[in-house]
C-alpha cells in the first residue's frame, strides 16, 4: 500500500482493490474511491492543465465543486464523456480516463507558453484584441477563438447509452443528507407523508462521512449514521443517492439527475444511464450544507493547493493522506482540525499559519499537543513547486505592513478561507438574499415557493446546530402540510464548531501586479484581472463577471464568487451588497444532454404522424416529406426516375387520366348544433345561410387583423352540420381558434365543434377518368354532371364502406374527395387501386399535388400567404360575403394600410428566359438602381415540371394586381432574371376540364 | 380484404414483470356535447351522464366519461353506435345537442401490472394517484392528448388519436422493460 493510503480509515473496502487507467497508466486504488483519491492515494497531484493558461493542476476539492480536476471518461466505444469531474466520478475495474487540455503530455504541455505570456491574457484580453482589423474576424480570429474555447474534446459518436425520465410527486422533498436533511428527514417521516431524501454523493451522509470523531446520540457518528439511515427506510423515507437536485422549478416542481449506471463496472440490462425526475414537492427542505473558499494569494493554484476541508474528507472518507508533510494556510477554526486529523493520522504538519492574530485558546492547546507549529497573523505570499507543491511562502503581519518572508516545506498545502452557504437551488426560487457583514456572505432571506432552508446553508455551524435546525425545519415543513410532527434533536459530542473571517487577496510584499492569486480555477481569473476590469470602468458585479469570465465557468463560480466579490468591492470601495451577486441559474452543476432529452432521441425523438394509408406508400418507394408532425408522401418515383422526372410523370398522368393521393392529413372539424351556420357565418369571410345541404364550398379563414389565417372546402352535410376541412399543419389551431372565439365571445351560440382529423381516412380522385373510376363503386348517389355536380357533398357507401364523398378539385380536373372510416383507408386505397389500373392509375404526392394547384392559381396558406396577406391581396376578394353584418376579421380588413394602394399582391410570373426562378427569391422593378436595390416582393411558389410545358411561379408583388403584363426583375447571385407579371391561372382558365 | 398488421393491430405489445401494454378492439366511441337540463338526452341514452369532470358512469350498454362542463365521451359496442345516434338525434329538437361518431379515431391501450402507476409517470405530469379508481381523466401522456380511464388500483385504459399511438407505445414499451429492471 502506498504511503499515502492509511489503512483503517475511510470508508473504501480495501479488501476489494480496483483498476483503472489513467492517461493510459494503471491505476490501483480501491472500491468506493472516486478517481480523484484513488489518484492521491498514488501520490498524484497533477490531474489537469487549465483552461486559459495550460497552468498544472490537481484536485483543490472532494466534491461536485471541483474547478480543476477534469477528465474525460470512456467506457468502449461511444461512451466518452470529456469535463468529468475525477472527485465525483467513481472507479471500476477498466475505467478509461484522460487528462485535458494537454500536448504533448500532462507534464509536458506546448501551451504552458499562455502561462508565461500571461501579461498579455488580461481581462477582457479578447474584446481588445480581436477588434481590428474588421476582415481578420472571419478567417483568424473567430476560428482562433472558435478552436482555443472548450475544454476537453467533443464526442463524436453516437452515444449509445439510454436516458430516461419520469415525473414523481412527494409531500417533503429534502435535498441534502447531511446532519441537517437527516434530522429534516427524520422530522418530517411522520405517518402518511411521502418523504424523500436525495443527495448527489454515492453515499448519504454528508458532513458526516467526514467527521467520524462526532457522538451523536452516544454513538460514532458513522454508527449513528446507518442507524439513522435505517430508521428513515423504517419509516417509508425514499433515499435516493448520486441524485443531484439540478434545478428548483416553478411552484416546487425540482429537477432531479440519477447517475444509474457510471459507477458499474457492467452496465445491467434496460437500465439508463441517467434519469431525470420531475419531482413535484409539497414542501422542500434545502440542507445543501456549505462549500469551503480558497484563500487568493500567489500560486494557490499549484497541484497539492488544495481545501482543507476536503484534505480532511480524503483522508476521512477515502483513507488519503494527500501530503505526509502538509502545511495549512487558514482564516477559520475548521482547517485546524483537518491540521489535527492529518497529524493523527501520521502526517507531519509543518505549520498551521492563521491569518487571524487571536486563535481560540482549545486550537492552540490542539497544534501544541500535536507539535503543530503555529504562525498567527500571517500571510500566504507564495508557493513554489512546478508539477506540485514544495513550499508555500508566508509573512507576518504587523499593524497592517507585510513583514519579512519564510520560506515552508511541504507536500500539500491546506488552505480555508472561510465557507459560503450554497444557496444555488434558494435562487433558482427567485429567493431573495440578505447580506450578513459579519460573515461576509449572503444569507437567505425570502422565498415565494413553500421552501424552507436548513443548516449550513442558511450559515449554521456545527453538526448540533445543523441537526437542531434540520429537525426544526423538518417539523415546519410538516406543520405546513396542516400535520404535526414532534422532532427530537440528538445530543452531539466531538463537535468542532468554529467561525472565521473573510478576505479578499491576501497581502503581499511582492507586486500584486505580477501575482497570480486565482479567484476562479476553472477560467484562469486572478485577483489582478477583477481589478483591471474595475478599473476599466466596469462597476457592477455583473459587468465584471462577463469581463474576465469570473464564475462563468462550468462550476458557476461556487468558490470563486463571493471570493470575486470582496475584491470587486474591495476595488469600487462599496459595501458587497451593492456590488451584488450574480444570479445562480440551473443547472447546479454540469449534466449530461442525455439527461435533458430523455427518452426523445433516435425513433422516439418526436412524433411522426403517419395516416392508415403511409404503409402502403412505404412499400410503393414513396419519398416522404415532412408536413408539421405528418410525415406525407413527398413523390413516388419508379426505378431510375429523379424527384423532376417522377413529378413530370404524376403530374401528366392525373391531367390525362386518374391520379390517387392521400389526403388525410387535412384537417377535419364537425360543426354541430342549431347555430352552426351562425357560427360558420361569423368565422369564415364566406356566407353559409344558403349554401344547401349536400353542397359544399372554398372557406377562407381570417385572424381579427384581416390576415389569411386557413382555408379549407367545407360541406354542409346536414341542416345543422357542416364537415369543415382546414389545411394539414392548421388543424390544431384552426380548432384552438374556434374554440377561443366560442368559449370567450359567444358563449351563446348553440354550437359544438368536434376534431374528425383522424377519424377518417381521406383519398383524393383527380382526372377526367376519376368519375369514371369511381361511379361503380359508389351507392347512394350517381357521379353526373347533374346529380353531383362540382362542390357537392354527400354520405353514401363506397366500395361497401360508409363514407362522404365530395366532389372538389385542388387540380383543376374532374375530382373527388372520399372519406371513409380512418382504419378502413388502405383497404379503400387498394379498391380503387385495382379498380384504376384500366385507367393506368398513377398514385402521386405532395410536389405533384402542388405542381397542379399551382397551375390553377389556388394559393397554398403559409407558402403563398405569410400572415400579412389580406383575401384582396390573394385576389380572393370573392370569398368575402359582403353583405354579412360580421365575420372575424371584418374590421381588421377596413383598417386604411388593409385598404392601401401599393401592397403586396398575389400574382404570376413567367420568366423571359424560361428558367426557374428561386422560392423566396427577392424582387426589384428596375436592375440598375444602386444596391441596395428597393425590394417591391418575392417568389412564393415556383414550379418547373408541370404540365404547362414551362416553369411557372407565383409572387406577392407591391400593386401587382395593376401590373398584368409589365417586367419585374429578380437578381440572384449569378444573374438577373427577367420575368413577365401574368395572371395566377396557368392551365384552364375557363374551368372546362372540371366537367364530367 | 388484406389485414395489415401493425402496432395498432389488438395483442400483447409488451409484458414483464413490472407491466403489460394490450392494444384492445377498438369499441364504439361518440363525442357528446350538451348543455342545460340534459334529461332528455339521458332519457334517449336509457344512461345518467356523470355532472363531474373526471366522473363515470354506465348503463344501457353504455359507458360515460364527463370530459368538462358540456362534454363526454360514450363508449359502447360497435354495433350499437347506429342505434345510440339514432336514439339521441330523435331527441335533438327537443334538446340540441352535438353528438359525432369518432370510433375509427382512436387507439385503445389497455394497461396493467404493479408497477403501473410508475409506468404512466413516465408520461404524465399529473400523479396518477389523484385519479380514483372508476374515474377518468383527459390528460397528456409524453406530450399527446389522452383519455385515462382508471378502472382498478392498478388498472388502466388510455385511449389516443391513432397518429399518435405508435409514439406514444413505444414509450410504455420501453418503459415496461426499464421498470422491470430496476431494483427497488
């Protein structure tokens, strides 16, 4: 066993060594170990380089704070995960993992030269330097940004872990299991609540794991640990361990992140990787404890700088001596007993140097009967030591002036500067925070959520007083549900209570300009660069944090703030509180894209609505489009045959024959009651008191602006019904609309509205032989000019299936729409498939679907229209019932810009030299104005392929209406096109070809 | 007539330990909106509609779900849609009212086993608990619109416009087989 490991202490099972690797070594350390002190129980410091300056660096903490110790994780291929951090990530035998932001090698690094140009990487270092020249932005400086930002490497395969998620719902939810969320835990498990207690650690226990000298109830505090933790169970407590509380949501709805599977050596079977709880919590009780600062002063980045409250966790909760001959640099009472702890464990502590000149007598008494040697009223200056320390450099101080230095050996160095209360989750609540002076911390103060904080989190000190707060707590978390609950506080002995002062950087009697006295670890931000940014003019505390990136890293700021604070402050001479606090977002710390996205990935990604008919264009080599969440069947080519070729081809073979398409996408919506044509009336701009029964027409839909919102053919299927079709993607919020309208404005109206969309499979016929196709199967109604003529509407039978047929046309030919009971769509496909194939029936998609209508004028809403359409600028002013005393949308289209010369009208262009113009193409009436050209439209739909023998195109041009034959111009890169403002009609503008 | 198999298709589309997903026939469905005085309505149905959201109740052949203030869903068997029409538009003058066959617009699930009310929160935000037994409820399941019918402790019926369903299906399935795996 390495000199580092103390045997009989910690809780890792030595008896169960575990191996892994790292940066291809073979490392031995022991289950329960976390990279980080397997790592130091091998005498390695040196984990990382960092961020800005390639600086060497080790673990300065032992929890889910830790700025410097990332490392990529792989598990085989696809399972990589760069910024892991070593001192969460468990062992197991084969773990891969790999040191960051190093070339050629960890010890050896290229761009260490950052560290030694470090004058030059100021704050605000890219603002000043990539200003100028203006062209060196695109081809140097953004790809030299773009290439230098990030740490760690990308993955870049596909991962082929699971995430998954799950929504849970509790009476008290405490988030921390340390002294203070046990006793909350304890207090609140009263008969009937459901309680649950997580923490992000692989253990419960917190604070505990690692104080084991505490008594509490007369037990060890490890022995009252599992005990407690047994009761909880006893009593119906859920505990849930490696489940971080990422986020505190609206009304007490908390993020919850379960690592399942990382700390496997085999991954078990259907079992995710992580998963994301959407707790709903009655009451929550926060005990996230607090995080321990550093102390700023030069070099206090160097591997074996480290916490001396996580010193003691490793040596407490790992068995890790992280130095034999440490030194301790301190200004609070706690880093004295990981001083003592480490002494008793046989380490050989060089000094506990206090910047404190009066120390309580009992810590004094404690390093004399250890042989510690104590330097009170002393300054950290310095330490030296490439890839780890070998000596810090300290001063005394008197009457405020830095004296003569000394120069300590030693292995590690341990530093407090005191501990900041996490009140992340307490801000994720909109919480409002108190500033305490003297603790020199923020404080929670209000919250509007039904939230209560406990312990060191709201700047309690000490296992007794966490425990009495957290059963305090506990009990009022209870006593809101309107339950009572008697909570009894252990007695505590061993406790190591304590307090301490706060500072901003150390002293120095070298010059603070060249001192590299870091405030945040994980982006390289030094005390100098907060005053530069302060004396720059930068005078809140949110300027400066964006300036030098102070906070903004991955660990947002958990030691680095209130540290950044002070010395902000310090620097614009304002009290904290009115330089502020930047606000803490979710998450709390880093979490995977896999959490988040659940089980939304792969096929599961999003729906993908198919109607009962897309299995048979699946297996007809469809090419399929997206069409809002509908995937429709885009065009059929047949072997050999490109999208051009297959569209030439549907599109001739329905003008000539019979094409069949799938229209069951479109929108549905039965409109039911006694003031159903009232209600039409009112909707849509048409008038429908004396459209008949059986008889159907075009609808067009407006929003109260007087825009275009749908359109869509609707039938009036009986007295009091209408069948009313809306477009594929509208049909939601056609309905949504509806809805409004009946539910806010006319309550009155006898009417109901019921979505029908997939209640029926609908097929559409079109051609001159679609009538002749169709008729024998129909019963109930003969397909003649004079019994069903064009936009008529009627229930009948169809191949023996009940169905409504309507006879419309979005072609220009002979066609009908037939709906049929959704399941029986297919079958009913391939009844009219057979029944075609005399007429060579072609079956075509949505491009030839659109080719035709194209052809026709008939405008597509949402292509041809854009939401600042009006029916006049669609040339659809026919559409209005002019006589109606209403309809939404009616005053919107009198308003005088809706009623204005020179907008933007629907019209046709062809161009002269018979190419295809571009959708979205802009258009301008004279080419040789000066750039930049006046726009006056664009291309809205442009089609090649058709059966016009030429491209044709539609545009919203300014007062094109008035324009019928003049020139328009589009540029594109290469050229200018030349086209001739027509009429929308391309093919039959007579409607002869609607005639059976 | 080609049957075409799909996932809508009635069977067993997953069973472990932990649940059982069934896609069943699909019954008669109706869309019943009234308001007012509704005993002429009811009178037609031979069926008391339920008057709380949320709230069941069964007669006649007939199974009702009150969805809201003027809304319920009837379910019945197929062959008795015609003659439950017929029954209420004979009443429609007396007490108009919207009734629209939607039979051929949904998919049902039928879904059950221990670990059930851990199943539907993989969907659902709503605590499945606050849904009683022999209630019902229109709620969202991952995202979509369903109907959740509670009929026993662990017992349910979900049903779902058919474009949704495969989507929605393979979540329960996936979840069938991670709650079975898991350890409690």
């Amino acid at each position: 066993m390495s000199k580092y490991r103390v045997s009989g202490r910690g809780r890792i099972d030595t008896s169960r060594p575990v191996s892994f690797t790292f940066d291809g070594k073979r490392i031995k350390g022991a289950k329960g170990d976390t990279v980080a002190s397997a790592l130091l129980a091998n005498g390695i410091h040196l984990m990382g380089r960092s961020f800005k300056y390639h600086r060497p660096r080790g673990a300065v903490a032992a929890g889910s704070e830790e700025p410097n110790a990332l490392i990529g994780t792989r598990r085989g291929p696809g399972r990589f995960e760069p910024n892991t951090r070593a001192t969460v990530q468990e062992i197991w035998e084969g773990l891969e993992t790999n040191s960051q932001n190093k070339f050629p090698s960890l010890k050896f690094d290229v761009g260490a030269v950052n560290d030694a140009a470090y004058m030059m990487f100021s704050a605000g270092f890219y603002y000043k330097t990539f200003m100028w020249p203006r062209s060196f932005w695109d081809k140097v400086y953004e790809p030299f940004i773009r290439a230098a930002a990030g740490l760690g490497v990308s993955p870049k395969e596909e991962d082929p872990d699971t995430y998954a998620s799950r929504n849970a719902f509790c009476d008290v939810l405490v988030i921390g299991s340390g002294p203070a969320g046990l006793a909350a835990a304890r207090a609140a498990a009263v008969e009937g609540l459901k309680v649950v207690l997580v923490d992000e650690n692989a253990e419960a226990g917190g604070t505990l794991l690692s104080e084991p000298q505490a008594v509490i109830d007369g037990k060890p505090a490890w022995d009252w640990l599992s005990s407690e933790l047994a009761a909880l169970k006893a009593a119906g407590v859920k505990i849930m361990t490696r489940t971080t509380a990422i986020a505190y949501y609206h009304q007490n709805l908390i993020g919850l992140v379960e690592k399942l599977s990382d700390h496997l050596e085999v991954l078990p079977q259907d079992t995710p990787r992580e998963r994301l709880w959407r707790m709903r919590a009655k009451q929550v009780v926060l005990a996230q404890g607090a995080l321990e600062k550093p102390l700023v002063f030069h070099g206090n980045d160097r591997p074996g700088v480290m916490l001396a409250g996580s010193a003691q966790t490793y040596l407490n909760r790992y068995g890790v001596l992280v130095g034999t001959s440490p030194a301790v640099v301190t200004s609070h009472d706690s880093a004295w007993f990981s001083a003592f702890d480490l002494a008793d464990a046989g380490a050989k502590v060089q000094a506990i140097v206090d910047t404190r000149s009066e120390i309580r007598q009992e810590l004094l008494d404690g390093a004399k009967s250890r042989g510690i040697r104590v330097l009170a009223g002393y300054t950290a200056t310095g330490t030296e030591g490439r890839l780890r320390v070998k000596s810090v450099r300290v001063n005394p101080m008197q009457s405020g002036k830095v004296g003569a230095p000394e120069t300590i050996s030693c292995d590690a160095l341990l530093m407090s500067g005191g501990w900041t209360p996490s009140l992340h989750l307490f801000s994720h609540t909109q919480g409002k925070l108190a500033w305490d002076d003297d603790r020199t911390t923020f404080l929670p103060d209000y919250t509007p959520e039904d939230c209560v904080i406990a312990g060191a989190g709201r700047g309690l000190w000490g296992i007794a007083a966490a425990l009495a707060d957290g059963a305090e707590k506990g009990q009022q978390a209870v006593e809101a549900l309107g339950r009572s609950a008697i909570a009894a506080v252990p007695a505590v002995k061993n406790d190591r209570t304590g307090t301490g002062v706060s500072h901003k950087e150390l002293p120095t009697d070298l010059s603070p300009g060249k001192a590299k006295a870091f405030v945040d670890y994980q982006n390289d931000v030094t005390a100098k660069d907060l005053r530069l940014a302060v004396r720059e003019g930068m005078k809140s505390i949110e300027h400066v944090k964006r300036y030098t990136t102070n906070g903004m890293a991955t660990d947002q700021g958990k030691m680095s703030n209130i540290n950044g604070l002070n010395i902000a402050s310090d620097a614009l001479g304002r009290k904290q509180p009115q330089v502020g606090l930047t606000t803490f977002r979710p998450p709390y710390t880093p979490t995977t894209f896999g959490a988040f996205a659940g089980y939304h990935r792969g096929g599961h990604f999003e729906v993908t609505r198919k109607t009962r008919i897309d299995s048979w264009a699946a297996e007809n080599g469809a090419v399929f489009e997206p069409v809002s969440q509908w995937r429709r069947a885009w065009y059929f080519p047949k072997a050999g045959e490109t999208m051009d070729q297959a569209v030439a081809r549907e599109c001739a073979a329905t003008r000539s024959s019979v094409g069949i398409f799938d229209a069951s996408t479109l929108g549905k919506i039965e409109v039911v009651g006694p003031d159903a044509v009232e209600f039409m009336n009112r909707m849509y701009t048409n008038p429908w008191t004396k459209l008949g029964v059986n008889r159907c027409r075009y609808g067009l839909l407006l929003g109260d602006d007087g825009f275009i919102r749908d359109d869509g053919v609707i039938g009036r299927m009986g007295q009091d019904k209408f069948h009313v079709t809306t477009t594929t993607g509208g049909a939601a919020r056609v309905l949504n609309m509806m809805e409004d309208y009946l539910q806010t404005e006319w309550p009155d109206l006898n009417v109901w509205l019921t979505s029908t969309t997939e209640q029926w499979s609908t097929i559409a016929l079109n051609g001159p032989n679609a009538a002749k196709l169709l008729a024998p199967l129909v019963e109930g109604v003969e397909l003649t000019e004079e019994a069903f003529p064009h936009m008529s509407c009627v229930e009948c039978t169809v191949a023996g299936m009940p169905a409504r047929l309507f006879r419309v046309s979005f072609t220009g030919e002979i066609g009908f729409e037939v709906n049929v009971p959704a399941p029986m769509g297919r079958q009913l496909w391939e009844t009219l498939w057979k029944a075609g194939e005399q007429y060579g029936i072609t079956a075509y998609g949505t491009e030839t679907m659109h080719v035709l209508r194209a052809e026709k004028g008939y405008i597509i809403v949402g292509q041809d229209t854009d939401g600042t359409v009006t029916p006049d600028d669609a040339g659809m002013a026919w559409a209005i019932g002019k006589a109606k005393p209403d309809f939404v949308g009616k005053r919107g289209l009198a308003r005088p810009d809706l009623t204005a010369k020179g907008r933007k009208q629907l019209v046709g262009l062809l161009t002269e030299d018979g190419s295809k113009l571009e959708e979205g193409a802009q258009i301008v009436f004279d080419p040789a104005q000066p750039v930049p050209m006046k726009m006056v439209g664009h291309v809205t739909s442009s089609y090649d392929t058709g059966t016009t023998g030429r491209p044709i195109a539609l545009a919203l041009v300014e007062g094109g209406h008035d324009r019928m034959g003049e020139t328009v111009h589009i540029p594109m890169p290469d050229r200018t096109i030349a086209a001739k403002i027509t009429g929308t009609v391309f093919y039959d503008p007579e409607n002869a070809k609607l005639k059976i | 007539m080609t049957a075409h198999a799909n996932i809508l298709t009635p069977g067993t589309l997953a069973d472990t330990a932990a649940a059982r997903v069934t896609v069943t026939a699909a019954p008669g469905r109706l869309s019943l909106r009234a308001r007012g005085e509704l005993g002429a309505i009811e009178g037609a149905l031979g069926l008391s509609l339920p008057g709380k959201i949320g709230g069941r109740s069964q007669d006649n052949g007939i199974e009702a779900l009150c969805l809201g203030p003027d809304e319920w869903v009837l379910l019945t068997a197929p062959e008795n849609v015609a003659s439950v029409v017929a029954a209420a538009a004979a009443v429609y003058d007396a007490h108009p009212h919207s009734l629209v066959d939607v039979s051929a617009r949904e998919t049902t699930v039928a879904i059950d086993g221990p670990r059930v009310l851990d199943l539907l929160c993989l969907g659902m935000a709503r605590d499945p608990e606050s849904i009683a037994e022999g209630e019902g409820r229109r709620t969202l399941f991952d995202g979509q619109t369903v109907l959740l019918w509670r009929d026993g402790a662990t017992k349910f019926r979900m049903d779902v416009w058919h474009s949704f369903a495969p989507h929605l299906l393979g979540l329960l399935e996936i979840g069938c087989r991670e709650l079975a795996a898991e350890t409690l």
